[in-house]
C-alpha cells in the first residue's frame, strides 16, 4: 500500500512545474529582436542600468534575459555549459548578481536539442547538469527552444527539463518555445510557465496580424500559472508605425502574453517609451483575475483581413468585474468612421459603464454606448469599462 501511495505521489509530482511563478506574465527584456546574436555583457549592463534609470522596473519590467549566442562552443571537462569568453569574460554570474542589486531578474536560453538554433551546445539529455549550473548562477528565467530535437516528442524533451529545474530548489520563470507545435497549449500548462502558441515573431505588421489570429483562439488554456505567448514585442524596432506598434502593445497585453521588450533601450525613443510604459495597459496584462481576451464581434477570418470592413471587437475580464474592450480595424487602408455599440449588444453583465480611454485617457460617465468617430488602418482603440459610481445610478 505505500508503494502505491509513494508511486501516486511520485507521478503526480513530475507531472506539475513545482515553482509558484507565473502569477500574473512576466515582464522584461530580450535580446534577441534587436540584437540577434550581436550580445556581450556590456549590452547586458547597460540594459539593465536603463530599465531601472527609465523607470522601467517600478513598471514590473524585472526580467532580463540573454537569448541565443551568449555559450562557449564547447562544453567544459565536467560537461557544463560555459560563457563564450569573447562576449562574456566574466562569465554570466556577475550579471545574475549585478542585476539582483538592481532589483531586477536574469533569464538565459538554451534548446531542447542537441545544439541551439545557432548551432552552439543545448541541452537535451543534459537537463540537469544545465539546469544545475544555471541555478548557481543564479537565473530566474530559461527560455527553452525547439531547435535541433531529433524529432523526440516535444512533451517528452520539455518535462525532462522541468523535472530538472524542480530538483534544483531554485524558482526558474520556464519558457517552453516550441513555435506552437504539437499542440503545445494542451499540456503546456503542466509542464511550464508559458508556451510558444507560434512561430516567430517578425518585425512588420502582417506578422503581428498572423500571430494574433493564431493565439487569440486559445483563450480558454491561459491560466493563472501558465500563459499562451505570442511571442516577444517589436515595440521601437522602427519598422512600424506608432498606431501599429500601440496595436501590437495593446493587442499582446490583452492576451495575457509575456511582455519581453525587444528594442534598444539604451538608444529608445519618447514615443516608444510612452507606448511601452502606458501603465494601464500593463494593468490589463498584470490583473489577477487571470483571463486572456477573446474575441466577441466580427470573428470570423473576413476581419482579420487586409479588406475588412467592420472592426472586431476583443474582451477581456478582469477583477472587480471591469471589463476591457479592444477595437481594431485590420484594414490596411480605409478608416472605419462613426462606429457605434451598445453594450447591451455584447456579453457583458451590465448595459451601462464608465469608459476609460486608455490611450486618450478620456473618460465617460453612466454611459450605454461605445462611440467612435474613426479608427485608422491598424489602430485599436482600447477602453476600460468599470461599474458606475453609486451617485450615478
């Protein structure tokens, strides 16, 4: 009888990522859409020096973490993983510990393959001894890739790592990167923090479309715990426009996405940080009630098109039954003018709200309607429903 009750207990606890992270998305910064594998540890420590100058930290952007490149080509003696020394003389714990005085966290990389996507050592059939050294580094997030896997089941490769970084005793962020294979958003949940729900991002505003279409449909298995992610922002990689990139912002918040910036922040624009640092936005990725946006109007592929004709219209529930309402027009060329909802319409526990604007910041009292004048090309409009106050019902 204790042998079943031990091997009950044995299954049930490999089977769950035993780390209590994940509450609410993580926020922070990555290297890779910016700098690619142009990285080294001064970028490293300057990053970090202006999240918190910007006032970016205070915001909850604590993640800092090195993508792919920063590994020596070979393993040590001992078969750990090892800083490229060109790009890292000191090794990758100083920056762990430099961005703990910070206030801020430490997110490294590596694949579940044999090599990285930039053929560097990874770390399948290596989980341990990696997930081990990265402890006493002193990392708080591993983003884990897809690359060079040997065609072994995606559910078979990540859990191994999982169970490699519960036996650590160090609370790791783990970010499962599968690109949204194998259905990765019905075990994802037992195995990490986040899943890839796609492939990568690019940095042009079909693929901000493309990518939002394919997550926005998997609502129902983000959770508190476990997030659908998108992929990461290309917020102020200057290949957009500032109402796309409010969009892209806007659009990734609401789907409860890990937010990781991808610019420069050491060369980044007032527009860019005004996108980026819009407080109740983040609020609307940060609210605990841990729901992802679904979409409510206008679902069907026709407005997600380059030729839509109507807005479509995304909700997002949250705590103290406010609700948060995305309008975008996927249009690339017509404005959408004079658009109107009643929120009786939708399905909403109430009929009449108060608005906030959370781009204009305008706000409407004790009102039944939506009323939008115009809505650009690839403009969302985002607005904050909350009860009324008591003097005006």
């Amino acid at each position: 009888m204790n042998r079943i009750v031990y091997l009950i207990f044995f299954v049930t606890a490999v089977l769950a990522l035993d780390n209590g992270l994940g509450l609410t998305p993580p926020l922070g910064f990555n290297t890779w859409n910016h700098f690619h594998c142009n990285i080294n540890e001064t970028i490293i420590y300057k990053t970090i020096n202006a999240i918190v100058n910007l006032g970016l930290r205070e915001l909850g952007y604590v993640y800092v973490n090195i993508d792919d490149c920063w590994m020596e080509n070979k393993r040590n003696k001992r078969g750990e993983l090892m800083a490229d020394p060109k790009r890292f003389s000191k090794g990758i714990k100083p920056l762990a510990d430099y961005a703990h005085q910070q206030g801020l966290k430490l997110g490294i990389y590596s694949s579940a393959g044999t090599l990285t996507c930039q053929g560097l050592p990874a770390s399948l059939d290596n989980e341990y001894i990696d997930a081990i050294t990265w402890a006493n580094w002193g990392i708080d997030y591993l983003k884990y890739d897809n690359c060079n896997n040997k065609g072994r089941p995606g559910y078979e490769r990540y859990s191994r790592m999982r169970d490699a970084l519960n036996k650590t005793g160090r609370y790791i962020f783990y970010s499962i990167c599968n690109w949204g294979d194998e259905k990765v958003w019905e075990w994802g949940g037992s195995v990490g923090n986040s899943w890839r729900t796609t492939g990568d991002i690019r940095h042009d505003f079909n693929s901000v479309r493309e990518i939002y279409k394919k997550n926005v449909v998997l609502a129902k298995y983000a959770k508190i715990g476990g997030w659908n992610d998108p992929d990461m922002l290309e917020v102020g990689n200057g290949n957009m426009t500032s109402l796309e990139y409010k969009t892209h912002f806007t659009l990734w918040a609401m789907a409860k996405s890990p937010l990781l910036i991808g610019c420069d922040l050491t060369n980044v624009t007032k527009e860019t940080l005004e996108i980026l640092k819009n407080k109740d936005i983040i609020a609307l990725n940060q609210d605990k009630f841990g729901r992802q946006a679904e979409c409510i109007l206008n679902c069907n592929d026709e407005y997600f098109s380059k030729s839509a004709t109507r807005p479509q219209v995304l909700a997002l529930e949250l705590e103290e039954e406010k609700v948060a309402l995305a309008v975008t027009n996927w249009n690339d060329n017509t404005i959408m003018k004079n658009i109107e909802f009643y929120f009786s319409r939708f399905p909403l526990k109430r009929a009449i709200y108060d608005v906030k604007d959370l781009w204009t910041k305008e706000e409407q009292y004790n009102i039944e309607r939506l009323v939008i004048g115009a809505i650009n090309p690839h403009e969302t409009k985002v607005y904050l429903l909350s009860l009324p106050k008591k003097e005006d019902y």
